[in-house]
C-alpha cells in the first residue's frame, strides 16, 4: 500500500490496521502531505475516551498502562496505546525503553500500541501527537492512552489533549512536598501512587490529600488511588476514578469546554504553520478563534479549514484597507 493521503484514510476507515499504521508513519514523517487524510477522517473523531497518563521516570507508568488496557478489554472495550518517549539521538525514532512488557498485548485485536518520539518537541508530547491520537479515534478505538514522556514539569501538553489526566507517583522519589511544588501534580484529575507496597506509601498519599486540602475548594477534587501495578492491585479503584471523573466531565459541561480549548490549540498550531502568527491576536481578540473551536469541536468545521478561514478573513481585510 502506497502513502497515498486519500487512500490511506478510506482504508482506515474501513479498518484496514496497515493503512492505521502507515498513515500514522505518514503523520509522524510528513505531517503537512498527511493532512488530506486528517481533514478527511476529521469528521468521524471526537467519539474516544482519551486519558493521559504522566508522572517521572521510574513511577511504573508502563506498567499501570498495561493494566490498564487489561482492565478496558475485560470491560469489552478497544485501547489504543500512544507512547511518546525520547528521541533516539542515533535513528531520531522512539527509545521504547520499558513499553516491551506492553507486548504481550498487541497480539490482542482489540489494541494498538504505538510508540512515537519527542524528537525535540517540549512538553512531554510530540507535535504529531494530538494528530496521531485523531487518526486511532476515527480508526474506531474506544479509549485513547497517552503516555508521556515522564521529563518533568514540562508534561503540561497532556491537559491540552487529554480528557482525563492521570499522575502517577512512587513514594520514596525524595522530597515529595518539593515536587508538587514543581507544578506537574497541579494539572492531575486522578492522582495514583503507585508501588504502594513499597514504605512510605501512606505519607505520600497524605502528602497530596493536604496538598488538595490546601487548594481550597473546586468543582473537581481529584481522587488519590493507591496501586501495585505489578500485583494488579488497586485498578478496580483506578477504573473507579477515571469513570467518575468522566461522568463529572459529561454532567458539568466541562468536557465539551475541554474539546473547544484543545481545537483553539491546534487551529492556533495550524495560524502558526501557515506563518500567520499576526492574526492570532486579532482572532483572540475579536473572539473567531473561539467561534471557529467551537464549529470544530462539534464537528461542524475541520481545524484545517478553520486555520485557512481566519488567515484568509484577516488578508481579505487587509487588502479592502
């Protein structure tokens, strides 16, 4: 099968899984000649569950995600799995690291794991990663798990993407306290300590209830779960969490605001491909970047087509001046 953008989107919607991971090589090589394809598929997304899942190196991230998929499978639902992990500085591809013990999973059907690199992008995700997670929704999968990099405080990305984040921690990491300080445990729905058979596990945990004592009150108060990911324990209490978490979303009309602020961020990427960054502030201020995320995030306008829209709106106006 070629690289054809067009082909390669009607055979993944047929369900063709050759053409899902060649479109999605294509989405990571050369996203510019993929987006045919996206704006095609563009219309069949929005259906997935998408949850992130990041925290620092060492926590047993891997380890929950395979669970995890375990756990939706079991519940009769299909997962696919997008790992970002460092570049390779010798091949510019994904270091896999760990996710080998996902393996024994992705002779499984009704899963797709895939690994994709950084390649220099900051914040834990790639660029082409929403792009990728867009290609595995129209594909069909039910849930969508994001993995990310584990680097730091720069993981902010995932809230962009996700509609529920995860952060997973270990006790014994150090001084506790000075990494929610950090910032990257302030953007969690579901906090998870994890390897809480290891000592210390209750202070880490009661370390982050005062943490979110300490915030005063909020519509969402994130939940603390402990897990032994190994043992599979504790994801029955996890699967909880992230099913209450969506039903918050869903009742409070926070998942819908969730889909406009993530379409405002990739119409906002696409203003900036198309070296128009000048326009950004007028679209912000005149309220049509808002308007056009609103189209897209209910399907009405591709993101694409609403970049093109505000560019043209705006050079339109500058030549009637």
């Amino acid at each position: 099968m070629s690289y054809d953008p067009p082909k390669l989107a009607e055979a993944v919607v047929a369900g063709e899984r050759r053409a899902l991971a060649r479109l999605i090589t294509l989405v990571e090589n050369d996203a510019v000649a993929a987006r045919p394809a996206l704006r095609h598929l563009f219309p069949r997304t929005g259906r997935a569950r998408v949850l992130g899942i990041t925290g620092a190196p060492g926590v047993g991230k891997s380890s929950l995600v395979d669970r995890l998929i375990a756990a939706h499978r079991a519940a009769g639902l299909t997962v696919a799995v997008v790992a970002v992990d460092p570049t390779s500085p010798f091949t510019g591809g994904a270091i896999l690291g760990d996710r080998i013990r996902m393996q024994r999973q992705a002779t499984d059907p009704g899963v797709f794991i895939r690994s994709l690199a950084t390649r220099g992008y900051l914040g834990g995700l790639s660029r082409s990663t929403a792009e990728v997670v867009s290609v595995l929704d129209a594909f069909g999968f039910d849930i969508i798990i994001v993995e990310t990099v584990g680097t730091g405080q720069a993981e902010v990305d995932i809230v962009q993407l996700a509609h529920t984040t995860v952060v997973v921690t270990v006790p014994g990491l150090g001084d506790e306290i000075q990494a929610i300080k950090a910032g990257v445990l302030e953007i969690a729905d579901v906090f998870v300590v994890n390897k809480g058979d290891l000592p210390g596990a209750e202070r880490t945990v009661r370390e982050l209830e005062s943490m979110l004592d300490l915030g005063g009150e909020r519509l969402w108060r994130p939940p603390v779960v402990t897990t032994v990911a190994r043992e599979d324990e504790g994801i029955s209490n996890l699967m909880a969490a992230l099913a209450e978490h969506r039903g918050y979303l869903e009742s409070s009309g926070q998942l819908q605001q969730k889909q406009e602020k993530r379409m405002q961020r990739v119409i906002t990427d696409l203003v900036i491909d198309l070296r128009a960054e000048p326009v950004l502030r007028l679209a912000r201020e005149t309220g049509q970047l808002a308007v056009v995320a609103a189209e897209a995030a209910r399907r009405r306008l591709d993101p694409y087509s609403a970049a093109t829209r505000i560019v043209e709106e705006y050079r339109s106006k500058e030549e009637d001046r």
